[in-house]
C-alpha cells in the first residue's frame, strides 16, 4: 500500500459526543429512555454501551430475540453485554412469529429469511419502545451503511444511530475502551441469520480492507483511480464503488413525486430537531 | 485600561426566540454579576443555527421597538452585549447577523458576508449575503466583529485591521467534526490555528465564541477562546458543555507588542490597492468574485 491509512480515533473525544448525541436526542424528543436490539455482535454492544452511559442502565431495555438457528454463543455474548452494563432485558424467541409466513413460502432462499427475521425483530423493538416509553437506538456502521449491507426497514430501522459514522474498525477500537468483552470484539462479525454466516465470508473481503479503501474514497475524496494507484486492486475498489451505489436507496427516504408548489423532502425543509 | 469579557458559549432552542431569549437575558444578568463589562454570544445565539425553512419565522429587526431587542437593550445599559440572530432588512431580505448593543443602543450590526454553501453547509439557499465590513467605536476601543465562514478569508479581518479594529470578535456555529487520533476535532483544530494566526499577524485581540449542543446529528463544540496581541491564548472555555467564560483584558498589552513588532505600522495599503487594482482589472487571471 503506497497510501498509509490512519483509521485510530481519539475514543474518549468520541465517547463524549457519541454520549452527549445520544442524550440530546432522546430528551429533547421527551424521552429518556432507549431500546436496543442486541444481537451479541460488535455493534449492537458499543450501542448499548453508551446507551447506558448516556441514559443510566435502568433507562436501556436490551432485547435479545434469538431465532431458533441463531447461535447459543450469540445469546450467550448478549447476556454479556446485559450484565457488563447493568441494562434491563427480555429475550423471547422470534421463531414462532417468523415460521409461519416463511412456511407459505417452501421454495424461500436465505435471503428472503434472513429479511423477515431482520423485520420481525424491528417489530418487536418498536413495539418495545411504545412498552418502555422509550427511542430505538441504531447500530448500523459507516462500513455497512455504505455497504448497503444491511436489511431495509429491518435492522437499520431506529429513531437515532450513534455510530453510523464510525467505520468497523473504529467501532471495533471504540468497543475496546467502553469496555465491551473481548469475546465479543475479537470474533468474526456475523449478521447470524443462518448458521456459518460472516459478513467478511458474505461480503467478499474483509473490513479491515474495505474500511481502508472506503476512508479514502468517501472521507478523502479519492477517485477510483487514485485508490487503485495507492495500491487497491482494481477489480476490489470497482467493485465496492459500484456496490455503494446500488445501495444509495437504502440511505434515504422514499422519493416523493413533486406535483404541488411545496413538497416534504425537497422545499419543506426542516430539521427532526425543529423546536426543540 | 482593562476589559473584562465575558465569552458565553450556549445551546439553543432551535426556532424558539423567546426561550433563547430568556436564556441570554439570564446569562447576561450572571455575566454582570460577575463583573463583565462586555458579554460575548455565540452565531444565531437567538435562533439556532440549522434553521433552513424557519429562516422567515425566527428574523427580527435591531431596533428597541423590536421585542426581542427591547429587554436586550435594556440590559445593555449594564454592560456591553454582542448577539446573534437573524436580521430582516426593509425589503425582507433575511441575513445571518451580529448587534453590538451598548447603553441601550445599537452601536454596530455586521451582517454576515460569506455564506458558506458546501459540503454540510446550505446558507446561500436561505439568506442573504452581507455586503459590508467595518470596525466601530466602543467604550474599549475599536471593534470588528466577523461571523464564523466570514473569517475564513483572510480579507475581512484584514479590513478591519486597517479600519482600525484592535478587538475582533468572531462568533460561530462551528459543527464539530474530523476524529482522529487526537484529542481535538479537526474543525477545533482549524479554527484554532487562524484565530492564533490572526491575533498574532494583526497584533490585536482576538475572541471567539461557539455554540455548544446538537441540532440532530451535528454536535457544536463550544471551546470559546481568546488570545492576546501575541498569539497568546489568555482563556479557553470547555469543549462540548455551555460555560460563561470571564477574561480579564488588559488593553495596554497592544502598546507593547506592537512596540515590539510594529507590523501595524508598517503595512503598505497603497500598495496592497494598487496591486489589488491591477489584479482584479487583469481579466486573465481569476480571483474570486
């Protein structure tokens, strides 16, 4: 690599905003409290981390919502995460909810499967979130963000994600300071909807390189070609342009055809914080 | 003779004056109390800074018939107030604005000449562009005030200098931004280095107030700061968090540095013009607009 990428970030610097972030939007809305969906993964667990910080513990609701393939170890790692940071929790399977919409279905593919337990896990956390009197905080990153790596009204559904703009590894250095078990930082991530499944296995590469590549050409504002000449091969750094292309539609809210003088989205203009 | 200066650096309510307002009001009452001769605000302290459609809504005009300014006015004959709002003209044009408010008068409102229309910044689209610098007399010496992108080009503080300011006060609405390894944003980072670069160039005080909060996603980082003629950083207030930070300014520190470094005296404005004359009249060349 002719390009030294530097991805380290100052991690109390980030835990204070990241915190203060999660605090300001939750009150100013007229909550205080957060649910979470925790899956026993990275992400989910430096969310739920500073949740706490930012709210109390009694103020965040974990979820745990296994399907019946998931694995035991990722349960396992959530109750981790629950007792590291003291938030209250339910588990409950999703299964007998998913089973019988997949079962009209025989010739279903993963995909498909993996979608409806993504969405059926939304279900149930904003259904918790009414419960609780409480926002859904997010746990999508930078890297999977503009992967598009991720299920539509599934898992990155949320009212406010404190680390959508932190790339893997910078979760992953994040996750070692807030203290989250090294079990849960060291494994290889997994979206866990079938059995086997890694995100670097699906995805093709690994985040250490794509984050890299995705720094220079998002952040620095590379062209493709000044990636491949810092030393990216090229079919890699073609291949996830186009990926993050395809996937702009997973970034923003439904188009809406204009036909009156003033429309939501395009001359109706404010920010979710009007007022507040 | 000294200055005791006050550099508030708030949250706000964003579209909501009167609450902002009250803040300001009670914020002015502590710096008083505390013996503050001059109370410095953060960009749009009255509004909020992303206010995109709220623009019309929230704009208010400098005068003491105006019913934001009336109680600002009259707190001003206390001390000296320096805030931030949207200003409307006569003919309903809408600017990002600055009053400097003393004994119950307006003494100087700069309006805002760059509006940054970038990257996460959209202020073109909803206000208009100032279109004049000047320094003005106060009770402390000769004042500019600049706001935020305004200082961003080494041109209007420049005029200021040789207009005679040897305050500057700037005040922003800085959205924090650029982690690194470090353990400041970059975007303090940046504005920390021209405002010492200024101080130290034009031999002069320079000021600087932040907001502090988020407005969704954006976070503003607060880090009020002032540096003396030297370069010298007299006062900085915390990141992240409202604070009222007091300074003492001993106005007889310009006699000595520039007794030191006479920088001011030396400055060659007739040939910056004539060389500016022939640059902007030379077609091809371009140099901005």
């Amino acid at each position: 690599m002719k390009v030294q990428v530097n991805l380290s970030i100052n991690t109390d610097l980030v835990r204070r905003i990241l915190t203060g972030f999660i605090r300001s939007e939750i009150t100013r809305m007229g909550f205080e409290r957060a649910v979470i969906n925790l899956s026993g993964g990275l992400d989910s667990a430096v969310s739920c981390f500073l949740a706490a910080e930012a709210l109390g513990p009694q103020n965040v609701l974990a979820l745990c919502l296994p399907y019946r393939t998931s694995s035991l170890e990722s349960l396992e790692h959530a109750r981790m995460v629950i007792e590291a940071t003291g938030v209250q929790s339910h588990t409950f399977e999703i299964t007998e909810m998913v089973d019988p919409l997949i079962a009209h279905f025989p010739e279903m593919d993963s995909l498909r499967k993996g979608n409806i337990m993504a969405r059926m896990r939304m279900i149930v956390l904003y259904d918790q979130t009414a419960a609780f009197n409480g926002l859904a905080v997010g746990t999508g990153n930078k890297t999977e963000i503009l992967l598009g790596y991720t299920t539509l009204y599934g898992d990155s559904a949320c009212a406010l994600n404190p680390i959508g703009d932190l790339y893997k590894t910078q979760v992953r250095q994040l996750a070692r300071s807030l203290g989250v078990p090294d079990v849960i930082i060291q494994k290889p991530p997994s979206a866990d909807l079938w059995t086997g499944q890694t995100d670097e296995g699906e995805l093709g590469f690994t985040y250490a390189e794509v984050d890299k590549l995705l720094y220079l050409l998002v952040d620095e504002r590379y062209t493709p070609q000044e990636c491949i000449e810092a030393g990216f091969e090229a079919r890699f750094v073609h291949a996830v342009v186009e990926r993050v292309r395809k996937n702009q539609f997973k970034r923003m809210l439904p188009p809406i055809a204009k036909v009156s003088n003033r429309t939501v989205g395009y001359d109706f203009l404010y920010l979710r914080d009007w007022g507040t | 003779m000294k200055l005791c200066l006050a550099l508030a650096q708030i949250n706000t309510v964003l579209g909501n004056v009167q609450k902002n307002l009250e803040k300001h009001l009670a914020i002015i009452e502590e710096a008083n109390s505390r013996g503050a001769d001059l109370v410095v605000f953060p960009e749009l302290s009255l509004t909020g800074y992303v206010l995109q459609d709220l623009t019309p809504m929230v704009a208010c005009r400098p005068r003491v018939d105006d019913p934001v300014f009336a109680p600002l006015l009259a707190a001003s004959q206390r001390l000296d107030i320096v805030v931030g709002f949207v200003e409307e003209d006569v003919r309903n044009r809408f600017y990002i604005a600055a009053a400097y408010l003393s004994r119950g008068k307006v003494l100087h409102v700069h309006r805002k000449v760059y509006l940054p229309t970038y990257g996460l910044f959209d202020e073109g689209r909803f206000f208009a562009w100032g279109d004049s610098v000047q320094a003005f007399d106060t009770a402390y010496g000769r004042v500019g005030m600049l706001i935020c992108e305004d200082f961003w080009h080494a041109s209007p503080p420049y005029l200021l200098w040789l207009d005679g300011a040897d305050l500057f006060i700037f005040m922003s609405a800085s959205p924090g931004r650029g982690v690194t390894g470090k353990d400041v944003l970059d975007s303090s980072r940046w504005v920390n280095h021209i405002l010492r670069a200024y101080a130290s160039l034009y031999t002069s005080f320079v000021a600087h107030t932040n907001r502090v909060g988020f407005e969704d996603g954006l976070n503003f980082w607060g880090q009020a700061a002032l540096y003396d003629p030297n370069g010298e950083l007299l006062a900085e207030g915390p990141a992240f968090e409202e604070a009222l930070t007091l300074v003492e300014v001993d106005l007889n520190q310009l006699h000595r540095t520039r007794a030191r470094l006479p920088l001011l005296r030396d400055e060659r404005t007739a040939l910056v013009q004539r060389e500016l004359n022939r640059i902007v009249s030379d077609r091809t060349h371009f140099s901005g607009r």
